[in-house]
C-alpha cells in the first residue's frame, strides 16, 4: 500500500463484513486509506431472538450494529442501498414495507447505484462476492451480480471476497467443539461453498488487526443469538480459544478473476477492469 487510495467493501447485509473482510478494512484504514462499507440491504430478516422484536425494530438494530463495527474498523463511511433483505430460504416474500428484495432487483439498477458511489468516492478498488455468493444466500449471489456489472460500468478493478473451503470446513469441524450447531446444518453444502485454496488471488495477513475483528463480529450482538438462550455461529466464533482464533482468522482472501501470477498480500495490486456499457 503507497500513497492514500480508496477501497469500497460492499456486502450484502450488516455482520457480512465482520466475517469476511474487517481485517482487511482495519488493516487499510490504519494505514491511512480511505475505507467506505456499502451494504445492500438493513438484515431485517437475520435470524435472531425474537427479544430483538419484528423486522422493522431488527432493521434499526442491525443498522446501528453495522456502524458500531465501522467504528470500530476505522471505516469513514456507511452507505445502505436501502434495498429489502431477502431472507434464507426457498421462497422470497413480500416485504412489508413496498421495497424490493435485493434479490430480485433489477442489477443495472443496483448497480448503477453502487457505481455512483464509487465514483463519488474515487475507488481504486472494491469488493463483491464469488459467483455462488459463497455458500448459496440468494442476496449474496445478487451481491456478485451487481458488483460485476458496477466493475463494468466504472473500469474500477473488483476483488471476490471469499475463503478457501478447506480451511473454511476445518473451522467449521472446531468450532464444532465449542457449539452445537442445529440440525439443520449441513456441513456438506459447505464442502462446495466459496472458493478452492487454487482460486485465491489475495491473501491478507490481518493477525495485527485482530482486535479490531473481534471488535467487529461483537458488535454484531443480534446476530449471535437466539431464542431459548441458543448461541448462533457469530458467537461460537467468538468463544473460539484466542491462541487458534487468531490462527483461524488471521487470513483474509479475495479472488481476482483477471488476475494471473503469483498470489499478492496487497488489496490495492489489482488487475484493471475494462468499461463495458
């Protein structure tokens, strides 16, 4: 990293960034580059404990969450595209309040609005999601559409945030050891999920900016819970023994798809990107 550049993360949901890339964010912002977090959508359909009450009160929760972690990252800016959460599941409902699920916006649309921001911030890079949305989530996928249409019509170069599915399946098997996921969970599908340690253009040493990581996936409170006192993922993260969390999450990954060479430790190294109208 040179002089001040600018690097825009755009996520699908508040807490996406704190898993996937706070590191990486801390990491630019200490180093006196500008960072902006954009968020599709407010999360209003994470799961949760019903204490957090109905998906309005959990938008407006999520929201304050996202800019606590921001905070705490050193990020200068939040954006939400004001989009409506999607929700996990097979089928898309309504939102109550007449916006449009992120999932199915129209992607020029979306990502004209990404674009803007972009160019209003000056970018030299941003990030999106790998062409599965990394473990299938219909918002993430969207994620990678619209980030690859912004790339196309602004030339700024875009990395695929995303971690090796290896290292993310032995995780997976010790977090296990500290929280007893539900039934439901099917480790297998994370077999096929994100990308192959082969596709990795980026890997970013972020273990001086854990800290700041766990600062992140803390302040994502509502995102660790619920109902019955159950602890979500978030939080059997966090109870991980600090000597092998900071193993675990002391890497960053991104994958380039125009990039060829050895694997760079810099998220500013980045191939650029052609404007395609």
């Amino acid at each position: 990293m040179g002089a001040m550049s600018v690097a825009v993360f755009f996520h699908a949901h508040p807490d996406d960034e704190a898993l996937l890339t706070s590191g990486t964010m801390a990491k630019a912002a200490a180093a006196g580059h500008r960072v902006v977090l954009v968020v599709a959508t407010d999360g209003a359909l994470g799961l949760t404990s019903s204490a957090y009450g109905d998906p309005a009160e959990l938008a407006k929760t999520r929201l304050a969450e996202v800019q606590a972690s921001a905070d705490a990252l050193g990020v200068a800016r939040v954006v939400n595209l004001g989009y409506a959460d999607s929700g996990l599941g097979p089928v898309t409902h309504l939102d109550g309040t007449g916006r449009t699920r992120f999932s199915d916006a129209d992607v020029d649309e979306a990502a004209g609005k990404l674009a803007d921001i972009l160019r209003e911030e000056h970018a030299d890079v941003f990030t999106s999601y790998d062409p599965t949305g990394g473990y299938g989530h219909p918002d993430h996928v969207q994620v990678h559409h619209v980030g690859t249409r912004a790339a196309e019509l602004t030339g700024i170069p875009m990395l695929e945030a995303t971690v090796p599915r290896d290292l993310l399946v032995k995780g997976i098997n010790l977090a296990a050891k500290f929280y007893k996921f539900p039934p439901e969970f099917d480790i297998d599908s994370y077999r096929r999920a994100y990308s192959a340690k082969e596709q990795i253009t980026h890997r970013i040493d972020v273990r001086h900016q854990i800290s700041a990581k766990r600062a992140s996936m803390r302040a994502h409170a509502s995102q660790a819970v619920a109902d019955g006192g159950a602890d979500r993922t978030l939080a059997a993260f966090l109870r991980i023994p600090r000597p092998i969390y900071d193993l675990v999450f002391g890497r960053e990954w991104y994958v380039d798809p125009r990039h060829t060479g050895p694997v760079s430790h810099d998220i500013f190294q980045v191939t650029t990107q052609e404007v395609r109208r």
